[in-house]
C-alpha cells in the first residue's frame, strides 16, 4: 500500500491530503493563519483516522508554487524536516499542473491563473483528461492582467479539440482577487467556463504518487519554491 501526503500551503485554501494507491481518501482544510500551527496535527489526524502513522507513509508531496511566500515556506520546511527525520522521499508538484488536474472534470482545456508580479499573472494552458496528470500546450508565462484572458484565449484555439472544437475553454485563477479580475475581462461564456478556487491538496497529493512512481526524487535539502515573483521587501541597492 502506497500512503501519499500531499500538502498545499501555497494558496489561500490551504491544505493536506491523504492518498491511498493514487486515490485521495481525504482531505484536512487549513484555514487562513492556520498554515503553519495546523499543518502537523492535519496531517496526524488524516493518518489516525485510518490507523496509520508516519511510519506507513511512503513519501511527501508538496505544492513548489507559485504562491505564498510564507505559505511555501512554511509548507515545504516542514515536509523536508519530516522527510529529513524519517527517511521519505520528497517530490514537489507545480502549483499550475495541480490546480488544471484538480479542475480536470470542469473542462478539458483548462487555463491556470497565477499571481505575478505587480500588474502581471502567470498564465499556463493545460489539456486535461480523468486518471491521468494534465498535459501543458501552452506556458506559464508572465502576461499582461489587461491581456491574460486574450491571450490564453488564443493559446487555446492553436489546440482545439477537433472532437469538440466549441467547447468552452475552462480559465482557474487561484484567488478571489484574480477571479474578480477574470470575471471582469471574461466576455463571451460561450467562449469562456471560470472555475473557482479549490483546496489542492488532494491535488498533489494523486500528482506526488504518479511522479513517486516515475521515480521522480527531490533532495530535501536543496528542495527549493517556486515564488513566480520577487518579495516586496527587498535589500537596499548598495
């Protein structure tokens, strides 16, 4: 039996995942502000409810962002300790590709929305198929707020579905804010399906057991985030 942790803490809907043999069995919310004092007893409480310890669990998968800086921080030391301290194995899930496999049933071109730097998003366009990881047509790429949706818009029509071609393209923008933002620049929804936010913890936590599979290994040591934007406090120049 694989036993599979999967963390989020990269995003506002926090969150850690039990899978089981590739299948999420449950999923533990961290609500905002918890990210940190919660993220240990969510993940005691996904294995004790099961009968199962640290001790069963085969490997960690965490969200490598983009996101939070905190929140990955916080996400990724903690399952590098963890995976440090029991000898498991760490993989790191792209904050894009797990939120396109968690939005997998909404539509089957789906458009990931991530905050960039001031004024900008990181766009990525991803086919999507049930049972299986999202496949990337297009990105990320920093673009434009003002032209996201056009441009994802045009990405998509290079990889019309011939089966489908009218099919609405699904766009997730992984904030309240970025989804406001879409809403306003959406248009047609004919042209146009905006999927909300989710928790993606079982996200990556069903991503993490296929790239455990594949055989894919971080070092937990020099395991690193993926911001997707510098921080707003910064060294003063010299």
């Amino acid at each position: 039996m694989r036993s599979i942790l999967g963390i989020d803490t990269a995003s506002p809907h926090g969150s850690v995942s039990l899978a089981i043999d590739g299948s999420a069995v449950a999923q533990e919310a961290l609500l905002p502000g918890e990210h940190s004092g919660g993220l240990s007893d969510a993940a005691r409480k996904l294995l004790s409810d099961r009968d199962l310890s640290f001790a069963d669990v085969t490997a960690l998968a965490v969200s490598r962002g983009p996101g939070s800086f905190t929140g990955l921080r916080i996400g990724l030391a903690w399952a590098k300790g963890v995976a440090l301290g029991r000898g498991l194995p760490l993989v790191l899930v792209s904050a894009h590709e797990a939120a396109a496999y968690a939005h997998r049933g909404g539509a089957s071109r789906v458009a990931t929305v991530l905050p960039g730097e001031r004024g900008s998003v990181v766009a990525a366009l991803w086919r999507t198929r049930n049972g299986a990881r999202p496949e990337p047509l297009w990105g990320p790429l920093p673009v434009e707020e003002d032209d996201a949706v056009d441009l994802v818009l045009e990405a998509a029509r290079g990889f019309e579905r011939a089966e489908n071609p009218t099919e609405p393209l699904g766009i997730a923008p992984s904030t309240a804010k970025l989804t406001a933002l879409i809403e306003d620049l959406a248009g047609d929804p004919a042209l146009i399906r905006i999927l909300a936010p989710v928790p993606l913890g079982s996200a990556v936590a069903e991503i993490g057991d296929l790239l455990f599979l594949d055989g894919e290994r971080e070092d937990p040591i020099t395991a690193a985030p993926e911001y997707g934007r510098a921080p707003n406090a910064r060294k003063p120049a010299a």
